[in-house]
C-alpha cells in the first residue's frame, strides 16, 4: 500500500471504536431518482437485512433508530438490490443519496470512519497487515480484514492480522468470526480429511457427500449469481467430459437464494453432475463447514475424503487432474 501521511494516519488510529447503541443522527436527501422510502439495513455475512425506513418528503430523509455504533450499515432506495455502504458512527451525519451506479455518486459528510473506508477502496496494492498497523483501532480494518482479506490469507496469517487489532475491536462480530475462520480453515488443509455432509438435490432429496466419493471429486461451490462462478464454469465442464470416466466426479453446492435461478443456471451452463443446496445465500450449512467466503472455490477430495487439492481454476484444474488419472485410465 502507497504510503498515508503520518497525521492521517493518527488522526483514525485514535478513533475509538468500542460499539455502543446510540441514537442515530442521520439525515440526508434522494438524488438521481424518485424514492418514497429510505431503508436502513444490517450487515452480517455479506448480506444485509432491513432494520428500519423513513418517509423521503420533498427529497429529504432522516433516520433516529437507535443501533450500534461505529458499524457497517447499508442505506437503499431499493431492498432487491445492493446499498450504499455506510459506516455510522454516534456524531451527525449527513448523506447525498444517489443510486446511480451502485450508489458511487453518493456523499457521506461526518463520518471518520467512512472516511478511512474510502481512502482504502481508492488504495492500490493494500498490504493489509500495513494498513491495520497504521489503523489498529478503527472498525474499518477489522471488517476489511473480514470482508476483503479472509478469502485470500491462510489460517495463520488471519490469526497474526488479528493480532495487530486494538484489544477494544477484539469482541467484535468480525473478529469473532474470523477466529472461528481460522480455527476451520486450519482443519481444511490439504492432507486432511474434508467434512462429511448431507444436502438437498434439486428435487428435495438429500445427498451425503460421502455416499458419492468416487476417484477423486471436486467438492464446487457456487452460484448462479456469481458471474466469476459462471465464466469458470465452461472449463469445469470440459474438465468433467475428460476426465469422468477416468474417476472425476462432482458434487457442487450452491449459495442461491432461489431455487428456480438455481436450477436455471445448472441447465443454462450444461452442469450434468450431482447438485446440492439450502438456498441460505452466505448462510449456506455447508460453505461456513468448508469456510468459503468468496466462490468460485473448491476442494478437490480423493476416495478415502482426504483433501488433495484447493481452488483449482482454469488450467490448474485440468492439470492437476491429468496427474492424478493419467496413471489410473
């Protein structure tokens, strides 16, 4: 990460960041578009949940709701679709509300915390252990670690970044779950053995991993939702045609939320193998078993449910799979 000035730097390292309730003082106007309601929303597991509106009257909005702060919360003109993220925090803040392109014309005046957060979304090359050492007291490092870097960081490493946060953001929900993370992802190295689960196929009926272990198969996660999941796809296809008959097997579990898109998209994409899903988006039973946070992802798992291999795209897969089966044809 470029470097941050020095008096930056202080200025959000001494932001104290122990969360309280307070009562919001929240106002701001619609801009961009014609809007009735306001609706403030929750975040938790990359997904947001509506927890109150407010009337838009002559383009103004303002919110009292009594919430935690500092916090990532969403504001929307629209709950089907993604909101402004915003951090609120006790003192007043005022919000230019624009849907326009996912909410990037919006304004957020009063807000330190925001503040930070944009300064990282605009960074190049992050060293994420740099910018937590820089802001070790700041709610936007622990959920940038969280959000961002948790997908990307081996068990120890999350456990080392962990570390580098003050002790007052230690009890938050972020941090909570990324010791849980750690504690899962360290169980999921290759060598050891994958976890057995039970889901239900497309037709209600439910599926045990282990009842399906043949060769070696590819443990996939994904959604129709997904469009890097949807771009991988055509290679997991022609990965399956090679090397199916070779010992290569499937079982893919899906983080929709619908099951018609679900199901459209394992026609759409031609995905002739084994499908499972609860339809809980990132509240999926068997992602948070696997510890994914960011699909498309994958375990590759021999006959006997040990891990051999993880997050094989494109050629990676292929090759891989070619020497394990070219010895075994």
């Amino acid at each position: 990460m470029k470097k941050i000035l020095l008096g930056f730097a202080l200025l959000f390292g001494a932001v104290q960041t122990q969360a309280q309730e307070n009562n919001l003082q929240l106002k701001g106007t619609v801009v961009d578009t014609v809007a009735q309601y306001v609706y403030l929303q929750k975040f938790h597991n990359k997904m947001f949940t509506t927890i109150d509106s407010a009337n838009v009257k002559d383009g103004n909005f303002s919110f009292k709701t009594k919430v935690k702060t500092p916090e990532l919360y969403g504001l929307s003109v629209n709950t089907e679709s993604s909101p402004l993220y915003i951090f609120l925090e006790k003192d007043p803040i005022t919000v230019k509300l624009s849907p326009k392109k996912y909410y990037t014309a919006s304004v957020v005046e009063g807000s330190t915390s925001q503040d930070l957060f944009e300064t990282y979304k605009k960074t190049k090359d992050v060293e994420i252990s740099k910018f937590i050492t820089e802001h070790p007291k700041s709610i936007v490092s622990a959920y940038v670690l969280y959000r961002n870097w948790s997908y990307r960081l081996t068990p120890e490493q999350i456990t080392q970044n962990i570390a580098l946060l003050d002790k007052s953001l230690q009890n938050t929900t972020y941090v909570k779950e990324l010791k849980e993370l750690a504690i899962v992802l360290d169980g999921l190295a290759v060598g050891k053995k994958a976890p057995d689960f039970t889901a239900n196929d497309p037709d209600g009926k439910p599926v045990r991993l282990y009842e399906n272990l043949k060769g070696y198969t590819l443990v996939d996660f994904w959604a129709s939702w997904c469009g890097p999941c949807r771009k991988e796809n055509p290679n997991i296809v022609a990965a399956y045609k090679e090397f199916h008959d070779k010992g290569f097997n499937i079982v893919a579990i899906s983080l929709d939320k619908k099951k018609e898109n679900w199901i459209k998209g394992i026609q759409d994409d031609n995905l002739t193998w084994t499908h499972v899903s609860d339809l809980l988006f990132w509240n999926s039973a068997v992602a948070k078993l696997y510890g994914v946070r960011a699909i498309p992802g994958n375990y590759l798992i021999d006959s006997k449910g040990i891990i051999v291999a993880k997050n094989l795209h494109g050629e990676e897969l292929q090759s891989t799979l070619k020497s394990l089966l070219e010895n075994k044809i």
